[in-house]
C-alpha cells in the first residue's frame, strides 16, 4: 500500500466517524472533536506515517471547520484486527 493509498484509507475512516456522529448523536450537538488516536500497520523503515493520519485530520477540518480542530496521536503496530492498514479512535466533545 502507498502512503496515498493509507491517506484515503485514513480518509475512509474519518468518514466512518462522521457517519456515527451524524447518526448516533448529531451535528448540531456536536461541540467540536478533541482528540484522534491514529493506528496504522507498516513495515518497520516506513516513517510517512503524519502524511496517512492527514487523511482523517484535512477530512475532518474540511467538514467541520472549527470543531474539527483536534490534538492526536498516531501510533505504528505490528498488525490490526482483520489486517486493517489503518484504525481511528475519536474523542468528541457534546453540548449538554
């Protein structure tokens, strides 16, 4: 896979993400995301990881300007469940 290809993957995450928020809790009552915990599968010399996890990160300021704005992490593993190149944790914030 080429880091191009793990952006889109990146990318393909964050729309799941959205997709959850969009159902489960709202738009509207969204606050804004704090943080992303990035995971991603890679051969031990890789290091273009910052450039895979900017898949989520453009995607999410993209749509939500503002309250995509957002800390994270990215973390390199040796393997993901079902051989998944890449994985996203989302930390949000709600209105009460």
């Amino acid at each position: 896979m080429t880091t191009q290809q793990g952006y889109q993957a990146m990318e393909l995450c964050a729309l799941n993400v959205l997709a959850q928020i969009k159902e489960k809790i709202g738009f509207d009552n969204l606050l804004g995301i704090n943080h992303i915990d990035a995971y991603y599968q890679a051969a031990p010399d890789w290091d273009e990881s910052p450039q895979v996890v900017n898949g989520a990160s453009d995607l999410f300021l993209k749509i939500l300007e503002e309250k995509g704005q957002h800390s994270r992490a990215i973390f390199g593993v040796h393997d993901l469940p079902s051989n998944f190149c890449v994985g996203l944790t989302v930390t949000c914030t709600l209105h009460n």
